[in-house]
C-alpha cells in the first residue's frame, strides 16, 4: 500500500485547567502518525510549561507574535499554511468567545482566522460558562462557519461542579479531527456492519466460539465514521472494549440467533452499505442445558444445529436492488490460491456485491491483516499485509468505485 504523507496537526493550548491533558492529546496523534506542532496562549502557559510540547512533538512552539525565529519568515502566517488541520485543545470560554468575533490578539486567534484547514475545538470549562447562553452562541456562531465541536463529557469537573465541561478524551478529539479532515466521501449515508465472534452457549458456564477479535469490524466502522458516515456497529463480545467515536452506535450481541434479528432488523431501515464481518459460528448446540452439566462420563456429544447464514438472508431481501451495497467477509484456512476460489463461489451464492477474503493465520486476533477483494463487477485485487486500517480504507476505497 502506498505510503502516505505524514498529516501535520497544528494544537492549540489555551488557558484551562485542562491543558495538561493536551500533552496526551499530541502523543495520541503522533503515535497514530501525526506530527504536531504547537502554539500556546499566554494563560495555557500558567497552567502547562511549552518545554512539555517542545519535547514531546520535538518541534519549536509558538508562543508570541513578539517571538518568531526565522528572519523575514511571519512564524503564525507559515503555521496557519503548514497544518492540515487545527485542534484547538483544551479551549477556553475566552477563546471560543474571541475566535467566534474574529479576533486577532494571539498568535492562535490569527492563526484560526489566517488557516485554510479544517478548524476543531475541543471545549473545557466550568458547566455553567459551557451552558451560557453567550458561549452556546459563540459555539453557534463558529459551527455555523463549518468549525467542527468535540462535545466535552460529563462529570467531575475540576472546579467542584457536576456537568458538562469535561475535555474530551483523546481518542474522540483524534477521531472527530480526522472526520473533519476527510475525505467526506460518505456524508449522508447510513452503514451497517457486524464483527466480533458469536457465543453460543451449551449451558450458563460453557459456549462454542471462534478466534475472531473483531478488530477489522471496527476498523470498517472507524474509517466509515472518518468518511462522513452515520455508522452502526453490531458486534460480539470484544476483548478489550474497543475506544470508539461516540457518535458510532454500538450494539452488543452474543449469539448468532441475537445477531441475525439485529441485522435483518436493521437492514429493514434500507442501509447504504452492509458489511458482515462478524465471524458467525456455523453450529449452534441443538439445546443449550438450563444448569451446569456436570462432569460425569468420560465422554461426551454434543448435538449440534446449524446457524442460518445471515449474510445470505441478507443477499436475498436486497434480491436485484443495488441498495444496500452488501460486504461479506469470508475465513478460510488454505493457501491464498484456495482463498480466491472459495470466496468466488461464495459471491455468487451469497448475493454480494463484494466479498472479502482473509485467511485466519492472516487475520484471527491480529492488527494486520491480507485480504483478497472480489467484487461481483470487476478484477479481483490482493492487499499485501498491512495495517487492518489501512485495510479498511482500502476496502471503503473500493466501495466508493464500484458504487460510482
Ligand atoms: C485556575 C484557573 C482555571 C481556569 N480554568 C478554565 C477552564 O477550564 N476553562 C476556561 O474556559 N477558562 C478557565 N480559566 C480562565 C481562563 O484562563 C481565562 O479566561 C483566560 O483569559 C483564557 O485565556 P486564553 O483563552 O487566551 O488561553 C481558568 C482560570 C484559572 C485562574
């Protein structure tokens, strides 16, 4: 997969008690690839030292018009041109009140009116200055001029009061920048995709499952909410609970029956794309015992019953329409030769418009992944291995030719 430039984040820090919570924030982007760079208002600087961003991001932060280093160069002017997206982290009442009337008194506040970059805020400040009816209007005021808003969270807040204030978490002001970034290729449309094993049970204390960790589902889903998507996550049980973008509706699931009724339900409300990553278990005990069977015989058989095929009941409610645009995954265990064979005969009889294939020594609990896309119309195309990220957008890339 071809490499990609590095995306270049330009934080700002202003004066909340929360700024020490923008160190993490620059290292969660970094670490996912990013390199940021900082500029620091006056007041952030009471609370957190630059000397913290300056060694963390390994770049000069700006902290004064008065400052500027290089000779002849106009340091917030070339700031605004370099980044591709500015985060303001935390930001202040003050902030947000002087961004939404276009002032310029800070090397942050220019920057935001100079940028031609997406601009995200994530607030942080007492309960009742974020309800103020004058910081609601200021936030207004700048969404209404395309600034994106991280919603803070609820709870504790560090003055004492209980309610909304709270910065949000690193991992949702990293998911709602890179949303905001784009591409916004599936804006309006709705996406529906399952993951994670089944639980079938045998009695309250057993079950028959698969090695399925889920993460190429959430994955699809994470790159479908970056695209624009309203995205819906139907998925078994996940070890650890995945972090995810809270806009992302999740549905938890435990047995084949539970996730057949959630996506047949859903697809009811006509999907633009389906995609049925879960690894759903093909047998099901034919009863599942009501107490622990006790161990007794040296032997024992389990009967078993099949599953239905919900990615098939799918193929066949969506019958000719080309709505939803339905994904299926498929595991198998051979050699990649014997993978695309299977999965042809499995496109065929399952109605999809898409199947994608991953051998389980490829794929099973691992956060890389090799796949092999055939498409109903089209080449058949082999991924090397590579990140299930970069695997998922690959996917979704895909999607948006064939859906042309
Ligand atoms: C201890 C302390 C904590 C503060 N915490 C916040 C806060 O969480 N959110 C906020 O909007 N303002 C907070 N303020 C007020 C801002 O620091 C003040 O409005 C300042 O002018 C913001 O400037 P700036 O936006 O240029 O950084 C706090 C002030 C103090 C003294």
């Amino acid at each position: 997969m071809t490499k990609r430039r590095r995306t270049r984040i330009l934080l700002g820090v202003t004066g909340s008690i929360a700024a020490y919570k923008a160190a993490e924030i620059a290292r969660y982007f970094m670490k996912r690839g990013c390199v940021v760079r900082t500029v620091i208002s006056e007041s952030a600087e009471k609370f957190i030292s630059s000397l913290t961003f300056e060694s963390l991001t390994g770049q000069p932060v700006l902290r004064s018009f008065w400052e500027e280093t290089k000779p002849g160069a106009i340091g917030h002017i070339a700031l605004a041109d370099w980044a591709d997206g500015v985060v303001v982290a935390p930001a202040s009442a003050d902030c947000i009140a002087k961004a939404a009337h276009g002032f310029a008194d800070s090397p942050l506040l220019a920057i935001l009116l100079a940028t031609r970059a997406p601009i995200v805020f994530a607030p942080a400040m007492n309960v009742n200055m974020f309800e103020h009816p004058q910081t609601q209007e200021n936030i207004d005021t700048l969404r209404a001029r395309g600034v994106t808003f991280v919603d803070p969270g609820s709870g504790s807040l560090a003055c004492g009061w209980k309610g909304r204030g709270r910065l949000a978490d690193a991992s949702e002001v990293y998911s709602v920048t890179m949303r905001a970034l784009g591409p916004h290729d599936l804006i309006g449309k709705r996406v529906l995709i399952s993951t994670g094993p089944t639980r079938e049970a045998i009695d309250p204390v057993r079950f028959i499952s698969n090695r399925s960790s889920g993460k190429m589902g959430v994955a699809l889903a994470r790159e479908a909410y970056r695209r624009g998507a309203t995205v819906t996550l139907v998925h078994g049980p996940l070890s650890p609970s995945p972090r995810l973008p809270t806009t992302i509706h999740r549905v938890s699931i435990t047995s084949a029956t539970e996730l057949r009724e959630e996506m047949l339900r859903r697809v009811e409300d006509s999907p633009d794309i389906v995609i049925m990553a879960a690894a759903v278990a093909d047998y099901r005990p034919a009863q599942a015992a009501s107490e622990k069977i006790k161990k007794s015989a040296a032997r024992r058989a389990i009967e078993l019953e099949a599953n239905p095929d919900i990615l098939v009941e799918i193929g066949e409610r969506k019958g000719g329409s080309p709505k939803p645009f339905l994904v299926g995954f498929a595991v198998e265990t051979g050699t990649p030769e014997e993978l695309v064979e299977e999965v042809r005969r499995k496109l065929s009889r399952k109605n999809a418009d898409l199947m994608v294939g991953n051998l389980a020594q490829d794929s099973f609990d691992k956060d890389t992944n090799r796949v092999c896309l055939v498409p109903r119309r089209g080449d058949t195309i082999s991924t090397d291995t590579a990140r299930k990220s970069a695997v998922a957008r690959k996917i979704f890339d895909l999607i948006g030719d064939l859906t042309k």
